[in-house]
C-alpha cells in the first residue's frame, strides 16, 4: 500500500484538489434536476403513475436515479444533495475503471497512468456545471464496462458487456450505437457465430422488452418516442450551420423548448436539410463500423483499437447527430484520456479538449445563443469547430493506421 501510494502520489493529490472543488465549489446547474425531482415528487405524492399519467421521456432504467433521493428526501436540495452523491459514487467507479484498463490491460508506466487519471480529473472538472447534474457519468461508467468486459476472452464476460449496453439502452440510448463496434470485435476475435449469437440475444432480449410494453400498455415505448418529434438542437452541428446562417442574413430563428432543450423546427429550416441531418448521421455511423473492422483487420493490437473504435463512434455520433448538449461530452472522457499517449491522435484530443474548454464558456452564454445573439453564436461556432476538426482529425489517424498497416503487410 505504501508502494501504492509512492507510485501515484501525483494524481492521489490531483484527485483531493479536483474532487474537492468539483463538490463544493462548482457551480450547478439545475433546470433538468429540478423537473426530474417534481416528477418524481408527482409519482411520490399522488397515484400517478410514470409515463401513463406522468410524462417522463427516458428509458424506464434512468428513473431509480430520480426515485431514490426523493424517497429520502423531504425538499429539493436535499433530493439535489444526495443526487450529486450518487453521481459522484459513479465518478469514482469510472476513475477505478480507467485506472484497471490503464495499468492491467494498455500496462501503461506509472507516469502514464498518473497523467491518464490527471487528464480525466481535469476534463470532468472543466464540464463541472453538468458532471454531477446528469446522469451520463453513469453513461460513461457503463461504456467502460463495455469496453473491458468486450476484451475478455470468457464468454461469461462477454454476455456481461452485452447486459451492460442493454441496461445503457434502458437509461438513455446512445449505448446501443456501441453493439455494432463489441459485435465486430467478437466476429473478428471468435468468428461470425459467436457475434451472431450475442446479437440474437440482445436483439431478442429489446424484443421481448418492446412487447411487453405494448402488451401490458405501459405507455414506455410511445412516452419515449416523443424523442423522434424533436428538430434539430440548436447546439448540434446542424443546428449550428442554421443560427450562423440566419445571424450572418440577419434572421430571426424561433427556437422551440422540448425535453429541456431548444430546438429548429418547422418553416425555418429546409425540408431536405431535415431529412439530410436524419440520414447523414446513419450512413457516417455506417462507415465508421466499416473502419472499425478494416482496423481489425489491419492492427496487430487490439487493446488500443478497440479504445480507439469506442471513441471514434463517440466522437462521429457528437460531431453529426442533431441532438447534443453539453453533458453529452462527458462519454467520451474516459477514451480520450486513456488515449492521451498516442502521439499520431495528439492533435484530434487537442481539439476535442477544446470543444470541451469551449463547452464550458459557451454554456454561461447559452440563454443568449437562443436569441441568436452575435457574440454567443460566434463562440458556439466555434466550439462545434474544435469538435468537427476533432473528428476529421480522428477519420485521418484511422484511416493513416488502415493505410500504414495494409502497407506493411
């Protein structure tokens, strides 16, 4: 133990300093926190039931999180309190996490692993305002199960990692993007039936869960489709392209409110360019899973490819997807920081640390980004700038790895 703590004295200060002003002196930001304890509160208080007589727009496994700090809670700073602590208990599963895959599977030095856990620490600390507001630190500690039950050669672990994403699923939905990348690594690792196999299950057990819903009318499935109503978040890429459009000629863009976040609808935007920003996100996703095998394929070591092929998927999805809020950066964290040695990616995480940077000061402009205030669309821009760059940056390293491989073989 005294080795232990000679060896990571560093970050074992870094982690006191962070985590100290992460709890107590962040600032916190409350909207989504607070409209989730009322609902909570209606469920508690009256005989109303989630998604039938309360309107709850998640997967049903994202409401323990809301339900068991009303249940010890008698107002809403209490709720809020214990909330935060459940958060910060994941914050600290995601940095043993980290810690395992870096010292146990990527065998990192000890100043590696230092600087690794430094970075992470940091990032998070950067996207304080929403870390412990929002439930994607239990995204982020779920995709790192992922990750490490999917380099398992047991299938006992592998099944895990598959529950896993399925529980991801239930909570919010990205996890499922992630299935394609675990399915080409056991197809390429233990052959088509083996992948062919964890897909049928996984498949089948959303099946099952779909049916139920619809047979016993529990409303789930159709309260949680209400995402697919949504426009194009003002915050996205696309979005973006639209309010800069509009500040440059001098428009004004209604932006409307669903799901706590702002939204382009309607007349103001192209129908082409609507259904561009449904199809285009799909067909890129398409052809990242085709680098991700070509990269398998290619690659002698698969620890860092399949580290690499988790953020890669994470990046594009923030990068082309219509829907992004800020909170949404905090999956991909953990890959970056753990990537963070890599010298042919130093320029791609540099610029997505800057996204995040950025993600930060625009988030105290956002109320003015609304009403497309010049300034504040500027700095927007240029934070989704950093992340486009990120991404390009990333589909070269790929894609120079892919070429360099096949090269030399």
């Amino acid at each position: 133990m005294e080795n232990f703590f000679k060896r990571f004295q560093i970050v074992i200060v870094f982690f006191i300093i962070t985590r100290f002003f992460l709890v107590f002196f962040a600032p916190s930001h409350h909207p989504d926190t607070l409209l989730f304890y009322k609902k909570a509160q209606e469920w508690r208080t009256t005989s109303h039931s989630l998604y039938t007589d309360i309107s709850y727009p998640y997967p049903p496994a994202s409401i323990p999180f809301y339900i068991f700090p009303v249940l010890l809670a008698d107002d809403y700073e209490t709720f809020h309190q214990i909330f935060r602590i459940i958060m910060f208990v994941f914050d600290l599963l995601c940095i043993a996490l980290i810690f395992v895959i870096a010292t146990h599977h990527l065998k990192l030095s000890d100043f590696q692993v230092n600087l690794t856990l430094a970075t992470y620490m940091l990032l998070s600390l950067i996207l304080g305002l929403v870390y412990l507001e929002r439930i994607d630190v239990v995204i982020a500690s779920i995709l790192l199960g992922m990750y490490l039950c999917t380099l398992c050669t047991s299938a006992r672990w592998n099944f895990l990692g598959y529950f896993l994403g399925l529980i991801g699923i239930l909570i919010k939905f990205f996890p499922g993007f992630l299935l394609p990348v675990m399915w080409l690594y056991h197809a390429y690792k233990q052959g088509w039936k083996w992948a062919m196999l964890y897909s049928v299950m996984t498949l089948s057990t959303l099946l099952v869960l779909i049916g139920s819903d619809m047979f016993f009318s529990t409303n789930i499935l159709s309260s949680t489709r209400e995402h697919l109503s949504r426009g194009i978040q003002i915050e996205s890429t696309w979005g973006n392209l639209v309010m800069l459009k509009h500040t440059i000629l001098g428009l004004y863009t209604p932006a409307k409110t669903t799901f706590g976040a702002q939204h382009i609808y309607g007349p103001y935007v192209s129908p082409v360019f609507v259904q561009a920003t449904k199809i285009l996100p799909m067909a890129i996703l398409l052809i990242v899973y085709g680098a991700v095998w070509k990269l398998l394929k290619t690659k002698q070591e698969h620890t860092k490819t399949l580290l690499l092929s988790f953020l890669f998927t994470i990046v594009v999805f923030l990068t082309f997807q219509r829907v992004l809020s800020v909170q949404f950066f905090v999956w991909a964290l953990p890959f970056m920081s753990l990537l963070i040695h890599e010298k042919t990616l130093s320029k791609s995480l540099l610029a997505l640390m800057g996204a995040c940077v950025l993600s930060l000061f625009a988030f105290f402009g956002y109320m003015q980004y609304i009403y497309i205030d010049t300034s504040a669309v500027i700095l927007y821009s240029l934070r989704n700038l950093f992340l486009i760059s990120g991404c390009i940056l990333l589909f070269s390293a790929v894609y120079k790895d892919i070429f360099q491989e096949t090269r030399a073989n």
